[in-house]
C-alpha cells in the first residue's frame, strides 16, 4: 500500500508514529518561516507541516504543489501546538520528512470547499470534482449507509435478495418506455424496466414468498428535482399477506432506518388516513403533517349573500394561519399573487383577519356582516390574532390550489423543519381514473393491483367507486413508497384488463406471461416499492435526489459530463436497421 493511514485517522494517540499518507492538496498556507498543507482524502483531513529545518529539497516541492495536486506524504505525528476541535484530526500534525508528487492537477474550474463557487451545470460538467466536496460525498455515504441498513432489516425479516431483468418487453401502462432496438431481431425492441412489477409477482408464483431488490427503474418521463430517468427501488413482495402485514413490516423497515441512520424514534404507530380524508383535509395524497392548517370547508357559511365568486363555486375552503392576523397588506398580495400563478391555479384569495380586539375584517367586507364572519370563524377555531386565507372555485382545482398555499404558509411561518418528520400510511385509493379526452379508465397504480375485496362487484356497476388495497407511506409531505395487494386471480385481472379497454386479444398479448401464470397456483401476494433516492434525499435534508446520484442527470435529462444522450455511428443504425427522420 502506498499509505500506513488515511487522512482521517490519525489521533493524539498516535503521537510519536511515523506514518505515510496520500490525498489531495486542499490548501497551502505558507506563513513564511513554516509552511501548512491540508492534505484530504475521502476519510477527512491531515495537516502536514514544513518548519525552516526542513531540507531544501523538500522546500522545493512544496514550491512545486498547487490545489487538487496528488500526494504521498511521510512524516512523524506530532502535537499541534493550535488544535482544530472542528476537525477530527486536529489535535495533531504530520511533521513532514519526504513528499512525493503522484500527479499533478490543472487549477479546478471551481473551489473544491463546502461552499464552492461553482453552478450547478458547472459542477454537473466536472461531477467528479464536485463529488470530492464534503456535502456530495457525505451524501453519497449517507446512501451507501441506508443501502446496508435496509438490506440488513430484510434480509433478518426472511427476505430474499433477488434480481430481475433489464431487458424486457414494452407495456402500454404508466410512463413512457425507454426503448432498446435489438440487432438480432430488425424491428423488435425491448424496454427498460420502469419496476420489476411483473417479475416479482412471477417470483410469488414461483414460491419465494419474500422477495426484496434494490433495483435500478427507468422512466422517460418530464423531470423535476424529485424525479431522474433512472432512478433506484427498494422494490419488494410478500405472499400469504394481508394489507396490515405489509404495513406492519414496512413500517418497521422505516422505523429500523430512523433509528440507525439518523438515531430518531416514534413513540406512537404511524398515523393511517384514508386517500378521501387526506384530499378533503390537505388537498392532496401526501400531506405534510408537521403542522396543522388543515381545510374547512365554508361553502354552508358564505354562500347566498350575493358575491359571485363563492356563490357560483362548487367548493368553498380555507385555512385559519395562528398569528397572522397582523399580516399587512404587502403580504396578503403577495399571497394573492402566489394562489393566482399558473402552478398554483386559483383565481383570487379572500382573507378575514381576527383582530386582537376581537374584531373581524375581510376583503369582501361589503357582502358579509360581521356575524356573517363570525360564523366562519367558529368554524375555524379561530383565536383573535388569526388569519383565514380562503379560496373558491372548482373543488379539483381548489383543493390542489388551497394545499400549495397551506406549504406556502407552513415555509413561511418555520413550521417545516428539515430535522423533524412526520410519517403516516395513505390507504383507500380510488382503483381506477377517467380520462375525459379517451373516454376510458386508467388504473391509478397500474393494472395488476387489487380491488378491496368488498367493492368487487362494482365492476358492473359503478368502476369510478372502486377503492384499491393500495397503501402509500408518506413523510414529510413526500411519497417514499407505495404498493398494494396484486391481483393473484386470473378472472379478475382479466375483469381489470377489461374494464382498462383491454381485448381478450390484447391482454393476452401483452401480459399473456402472467395470466398463464395464475394458471399454476398464485398465491395471494402483495408489496411495496420505495424511491430509495427520496429516502435518501429526505434523511439528508435536501429537496432534490441529484444530491444522492454519484451521477445524475440535468432537467433536461442530459449528463452533461460525458455528453448523453449522443449520436450514434450510421453503421450502428444500419445493424439495427434504423433511419433518423429529420
């Protein structure tokens, strides 16, 4: 080995050791008389040291060094006189007797610090120079960390580590497909998997009743800073289960991660919430349950006295904001201006302030008296000193649009905290969505997920009513993992593939593997599926996943580094017999 130690290893007990050591020039001080090198490799930092007794030889090497160089250093571990208490390492130094130079660097295009001067396209361009950072690599560790620590929990649950195809067959369900043309057969494509779903329901037929994958998925698909065209799964099934058996496992799996990553208990079970409850409270699927401001709905209470706007709306609701009746009114526009942009999509706020002398004042004082707002505020438990900020409208635009302003307010009043997490299981979905422009159902989760066992027979009559024993564990406001129970009878996923507009033709086309299957004793059987990036991003503080891919992809699903996606060779396209229409 070229190194005795790292560069994070060395403590006062080692005092008195002559070490060898090798990693990155950070920074030089030369202070005239000595002369300081941080010396970092991905364990920490060592602070070498060449005094005036140090030979000229070596004061000629030091001249020689410059940022990011490569080296090996040899030195005696002594004492430093000025000890760094940040630094793990900084109750000693490494007198220098010999430094050799492994290879030399060009001057980065950006500081290689915590915080660098860097954009993000720059660092995206030079990522293996950003991954030398602390916040990247601690990032990337914190990855590693939880990757172990999930496959421990499972692996002592009886899980079975076992991996699927990357090659597989194009369905029409979901997002796009990345498709992949196949030399040996002109014209036949496969596709990227955007999960293993199939395969792991074939491996419940098979009789391995626990399966477990951290699997890479693939989706061609708009891009947010949430989302990647690939991105990794925790992907996992059970057999001979219930709904409550997966949750009950997998809320110990979350549980079992908290605990050993981030060292944080829950004393109570996580919260359950029907997908109607958290709609009709938080107007949205996954709610953020570290604050309050759930909706009330207020249509009885304001409607009928003549303003237009909440007299013509389907759905009138609002939020009571605790303290925030001193609002002035450079805040309450701004809040106007917020609800009315386009992402958001309402057409104008109301807002009714409960004074601290007890008063109410609105924006629409001239419609309602102030009984009229009185009776509102009763219905929002409100206190003097509380703002009720208010919309209308259509109750699948209002909801959504009332949910941002809720976020809107918690990050506004520091009722969002990164350090404190509020997870909760969201069950009870609606099975199927209509599409207005197609006139057919889609499946909300995809097609192989079951009905709940009562509303079967509104397959006949009523498919818009069917709820799916579907379950999505939510914290913080974001979906980390979802699935459901499968359907593991042949006749009723041929009922869904029906009522999903598929022919017998069709279906058999496409999933004839897996209907042939249930034709040899499925088990009942069900899982779940994590975005382990989310996880990651969530325990790490941070809003986008990039932070936890040692190489992701820009917005626009390019990796500007190596420069993909490219132009392939016209002798590529002729072996796969392929022409690009301009």
């Amino acid at each position: 080995m070229l190194r005795t130690h790292t560069c994070g290893e060395l403590r006062i007990s080692d005092v008195q050791k002559v070490v060898t050591i090798c990693g990155w020039v950070q920074r030089i001080r030369n202070l005239g008389g000595m002369t300081f090198i941080d010396i970092r490799d991905r364990y920490g930092v060592t602070q070498v040291v060449i005094d005036e007794k140090s030979s000229n030889e070596l004061h000629s090497i030091v001249e020689q060094l410059g940022r990011e160089f490569v080296v090996q250093v040899r030195g005696e571990v002594v004492e430093r006189t000025s000890k760094n208490p940040k630094n793990p390492t900084g109750e000693v130094e490494l007198r220098t007797s010999n430094i050799t130079i492994l290879n030399q660097s060009e001057l980065p295009p950006f500081t290689i610090e915590d915080d660098t001067d860097g954009g993000d396209e720059l660092r995206m361009r030079y990522r293996y120079l950003d991954l030398r950072r602390n916040p990247v690599k601690n990032a990337l560790m914190l990855r590693h960390t939880m990757a172990q620590e999930v496959r421990r929990y499972l692996c002592n649950k009886g899980f079975l580590e076992v991996e699927t195809p990357f090659l597989i067959k194009s369905t029409p369900e979901g997002a796009r497909d990345f498709v992949v043309p196949s030399r040996l057969h002109h014209g036949q494509f496969y596709a990227l998997p955007q999960s293993p779903q199939t395969f792991k329901q074939l491996l419940m037929v098979a009789g391995f009743d626990r399966y477990f994958q951290l699997v890479r998925c693939f989706r061609d698909e708009d891009l947010r800073a949430d989302r990647q065209p690939e991105f990794t799964q925790i992907d996992c099934e059970m057999s001979f289960v219930e709904r409550d058996d997966i949750l009950d496992v997998f809320e110990g799996m979350a549980r079992h991660l908290f605990h050993t990553v981030k060292g944080v208990e829950f004393d109570a079970p996580f919260r359950r919430m029907t997908y109607h409850e958290a709609m009709s409270l938080y107007g949205t699927d996954k709610p953020d349950l570290r604050f309050g401001m759930s909706f009330k709905d207020i249509g009885a209470q304001l409607k009928g006295k003549g303003f237009s706007v909440v007299d013509n709306a389907e759905y009138v609701g609002g939020i009571c904001a605790r303290g925030c009746a001193s609002y002035t009114r450079k805040q309450l526009d701004e809040l106007t201006d917020f609800v009315k942009r386009p992402q958001v999509g309402a057409s104008g706020l109301v807002y009714i302030r409960y004074n601290d002398d007890g008063t109410l004042k609105s924006s629409v004082d001239k419609f309602y008296s102030a009984d009229d707002l009185m009776l509102v505020a009763k219905v929002f438990e409100a206190k003097p000193g509380d703002l009720m900020l208010i919309l209308a409208g259509k109750r699948n635009k209002t909801l959504p649009a009332l949910s941002e302003l809720r976020l809107e307010m918690g990050n506004r009043l520091g009722l969002r905290p990164k350090n404190q997490f509020a997870p909760l299981w969201v069950v009870d979905f609606p099975l199927l969505e209509w599409d207005e422009e197609l006139q057919r159902f889609f499946a909300m989760h995809h097609p192989f997920t079951s009905p709940h066992p009562d509303d079967i027979p509104l397959f006949q009559s009523n498919p818009a009513a069917i709820r799916a024993n579907a379950y999505d564990m939510v914290i913080n406001g974001v979906e980390v993992g979802g699935g459901s129970i499968r359907i593991s009878n042949r006749e009723l996923q041929q009922t869904m593939f029906n009522t999903l507009g598929f022919s017998d033709d069709e279906a058999e086309k496409q999933f004839g593997f897996l209907l042939n299957a249930f034709r040899y004793g499925a088990p009942p059987h069900g899982g779940i599926a994590f975005g382990f990036d989310r996880l990651c991003s969530l325990f790490g503080g941070s809003d986008s996943i990039r932070d936890y891919i040692a190489f992701p992809k820009n917005n626009a699903g390019r990796d500007v580094m190596i420069d993909s996606p490219s132009s392939i060779s016209q002798q590529q396209l002729d072996e796969l017999n392929i022409i690009i229409k301009e």
